[in-house]
C-alpha cells in the first residue's frame, strides 16, 4: 500500500482507512496530496484484501478545499519576474493560470473524484470537520456519507470569483435537488451539519466524540457484506443519471443478472435458506424467548450467540438486583437449542428450507447441566453455545454467559434429542 507523508493509512481486516494528513491547514489539497490519494486509492482497487474504504481528516477539519497558497490562483494578477533568468512559474504565473488551472483539474483532482466514483468498493467519507470547495466535492464523491455534529459544509468558491469544481456542480443538484444546490453555490452559506441531514446531503450525523466507531462501525459492516453486488449497484447508479426507466430498466436487468451468477449470491442465498428460519423460529415462535427478551447476534454450530437487556422482572435478588438463576439456565438451555439448530441446517445443506424447519421441530432438551455460577450483574448479557457432537439422534452443546463487561457469570452443557 503507498504510504506517504500526506496521509495516514491504515487496514484493519478488510477494511482501509485513509487519513487526509495536513491538519495545521485543515488537509487542505496540494498536487502531492492529490496524487498520493489517487495512488492509495489504485491501490486499494487492486488489492483483494481490501472490501471498504473509509475516507476522513486527520484533526479539526475534513479537508478545506484547494490549497490556495499553493495554487494556481494564489495570485489574481500578473505577477513580473524580478531577473531575466527567473522562469514563469506555473502555480503563480497568472496569465496563464486558467490554462494551468483546467489542466490542474483535469489531471490532478478529477482523477481522484472519477476513481471513487467508479471504485468497485463501498466508500464511506467521514466527515469530521469543515468540507469546503473542493473538499465538499470529496466528501461528495463517497457513496455514504457520515458527519459529526459540530462539521460543516460550505461551497466557498464565489467568495474568491470562482465557480464550483471537482464535480461540485454534478453532485449537489443530484442530492440536495437543483434549487437548493443553486442557492449553496451561489450564496457561499455554510450549511450545518444537521441541515446537511435534513435535507438529504449526508446519511447520518452522530455526536462528535461517537464518529470514529460509528464510521469503523459501517466500514466493517460493508466490508462483511457482498462486495461484487455493491460493485454493480455503483455502476447502476453511476449510469442511472440522464437514463429513461426503459434503459434503466434493461440495465438492471443485465446486471442482475451478473449479480445472480457471484458467489457472493449463491453463498447468501444459502445462508438464507439454512438459516433465517432458525432465527425466525428461536426469536418469534418461542413465546419464552421473547418474553427474555433474547435476540440473536450469530449464528453458527461452532459459535451461537444470544442476546438479552437486563430488565426488573428479570431480578432474582431484589436486594441487589441480580439477574435469576431461572433465566440463567433457561438462556443457556435456549442459546446451546439454537446452536443445535444451525447444527441440523449445516448437516442437511441439500434439503429444501421446509425440510429443515421440520427437523428443527424435533429439537427437545434432554439433559441440562450448570456447572459454574456467579451473581448474574450487568446492564445486557450474551449468551454464546457451541456444538461439540451432532448425531442421528443426539446432540450435544456447551454454554457461557457473560456480561456486558466480559465478565464470565455461567457454563454449562447440554444434550438434545434431534430425531
């Protein structure tokens, strides 16, 4: 992965971050910058392990547009070379910085902007301070945008004579509708990051001290999920712009298609067979399970886990508010039965949905055992089981329950009748 002074890269499992790494100017953009960012970006295209980018500055600010002290337009007029021998200097030269401007442009920053849009891989953009100019254009250029509270957005550019660039003048009619993007552009209004919400420029805005796992959050979520569907969704709706429903329509079409025939499909299409009835039975048929108030969070013979909030009527001691032993067991019971579940789709993968649920209303506890018990306290607990024997007719589990601290409360065991 290209590493550079310019920004900070880092990969957690399949997901890359990359950090606009100029805070004493706000990342505001350099050729460098630019250039280092399309590079990482090529980068993570081509590399496999990476499924999810995640996008965000480093300090107070997301990136405040064009670095003006560095640009082309650092001076509105000609500028006169005080020798013979002192070349013209592209970047301050300004009888030919329109010229120079457009090929910055074309060949430094539309790059970047036309790569996010056209990479393979979800992007989300973290907006964590000021987006101006070309910075909002950035910002823009993602496919799920997420801000804190206290960033802003701001179309600065006619405070200095210029018009939107960087695909500004693409994205903002597209999301916030051609009204109000004229009005943005034109009058240079900072636009609050809760207004940017409300009216349709940003996917969520969470509290300040929260965006950092809330964006780490969504970027595992996206890098779990099917990355050659969100590939062709991108292109999809990359396409759909200046389209009729008729082609867009037939488009949709060839590209399910292709979406149908990834092994991305075939592989959720199985989990959803196998497994959704498990949950929709243990969570919704089980009218003890909700009275618990148990929900799944995984489900898999090798690591089942269940979840509960602690709640009054759940106390055993009402002393010191710990949770009953009743429900304890009786979690453990649920959680190692769900377990067996899953057990029972992964044993019989060919076997219709309907073949399955029959076979899971033959599941019955036989034998139930606790072997080790502490005062049940915390705010929500997991519930975790795993499958250590399946047979014709006999399964077998163990169980833990933990609290919200980690804290280890209960194991035990379990044996099933599955036929």
């Amino acid at each position: 992965m290209t590493q550079s002074q310019n920004l900070l890269i880092a990969q957690d499992q399949a997901l890359l971050t990359i950090r606009l790494n100029r805070p004493s100017v706000l990342n505001a953009m350099t050729d460098d910058l630019m250039r280092d960012l399309d590079a990482a970006l090529a980068d993570a295209q081509s590399d496999a392990r990476v499924r999810a980018i995640l996008l965000t500055g480093e300090g107070r600010g997301f990136c405040a547009g064009a670095d003006l002290a560095a640009s082309a337009l650092a001076s509105s007029t000609p500028t006169h070379p005080s020798s013979a021998d002192a070349a013209p200097n592209a970047l301050t030269e300004s009888p030919s910085s329109a010229p120079n401007v457009a090929d910055k442009l074309r060949l430094v920053f539309n790059p970047v902007i036309q790569r996010m849009r056209e990479m393979p891989k979800p992007i989300i953009t973290s907006v964590n301070g000021i987006a101006a100019g070309a910075g909002m254009s950035l910002a823009m250029a993602g496919d799920i945008i997420i801000c804190a509270e206290s960033a802003s957005f701001l179309q600065a550019f006619t405070k200095i004579g210029l018009i939107p660039d960087a695909g500004s003048t693409w994205f903002l009619p597209r999301l916030v509708g051609d009204a109000k993007a004229r009005a943005l552009v034109m009058l240079a209004e900072k636009l609050p990051a809760k207004e940017a919400e409300r009216i349709g420029l940003v996917y969520k805005v969470v509290p300040d001290a929260d965006l950092a796992a809330e964006s780490l959050k969504l970027g595992h979520f996206l890098a779990s999920m099917p990355t050659q569907a969100y590939a062709l969704i991108k292109e999809a709706m990359n396409q759909s712009h200046g389209a009729s429903l008729s082609e867009q329509l037939d488009r949709e079409a060839a590209l399910q298609a292709k979406a149908a025939n990834t092994e991305d499909c075939r592989e959720g299409i199985t989990a959803f067979l196998e497994k959704r009835p498990a949950i929709l039975i243990f969570e919704k048929h089980i009218t003890f399970n909700q009275l618990l108030g148990l929900s799944v969070l995984q489900l898999r013979s090798d690591q089942t886990q269940i979840r509960f909030d602690m709640r009054s009527d759940l106390v055993g001691h009402f002393a010191y508010g710990r949770l009953h032993g009743g429900v304890i067991s009786a979690t453990l019971d649920a959680t190692g039965g769900c377990a067996v579940m899953v057990g029972i789709a992964d044993k019989h993968p060919g076997e219709s949905a309907q073949q399955v649920i029959a076979r899971f209303s033959k599941v019955g506890t036989i034998d139930l055992r606790i072997d080790y018990l502490r005062p049940g306290l915390g705010r929500h607990f997991v519930a975790s089981a795993k499958v250590t024997r399946i047979g014709g007719r006999i399964a077998s589990t163990q169980m833990e329950l933990h609290n919200d601290e980690g804290l280890l409360l209960s194991t035990g065991a379990a044996s099933y009748i599955v036929s």
